[in-house]
C-alpha cells in the first residue's frame, strides 16, 4: 500500500478508491463522492476530484449552533 501513498489530489485528475484511501488515511481532509458508502468497495474503481472547498459548515447536536469547519473538503465522482 505504501506506493499509493499521496499527500495531495488535484482537481481534474483521476484517482483510483485506493490511492484515496490512503490520501485520507494520511491527511486531515473530507471526501464527498456521489455514490455515497460504496467509495471503498472496489479499490480499482475510478473517482475524479471535481471540486475543492476549503471549509464547511456543520450543526452541533449539543447546542443547536452551526461552526465552520477549516478543512478541505474534496467532491469525487465516479468516473
């Protein structure tokens, strides 16, 4: 696994799920791919980086009040 190793993906490009899984397993970053929780189920399948955001904001279940998060969050599709 350690030849897929990767610190950084660009918009644009094609990544294999395994080369993002270990972009994620090695980066404090979010993936949101459009076919939801079968990302990983076939390490082979091909994903494009779509779209990059540099934050996003969440909702706090302990007091109601929205944050924005300060991390990259990364839009992959299947290709």
């Amino acid at each position: 696994m350690s030849q897929y190793r990767l610190s950084n993906v660009e918009v644009g490009k094609n990544y294999t799920a395994k080369e993002l899984d270990s972009f994620v397993s090695t980066t404090d970053v979010v993936l949101l791919a459009n076919n939801e929780s079968q990302l990983f189920t076939d390490p082979e399948r091909e994903y494009k980086v779509t779209d990059v955001f540099e934050g996003f904001f969440e909702h706090s279940s302990d007091n109601g009040e929205k944050y924005f998060r300060e991390k990259k969050a990364f839009v992959v599709e299947k290709v």
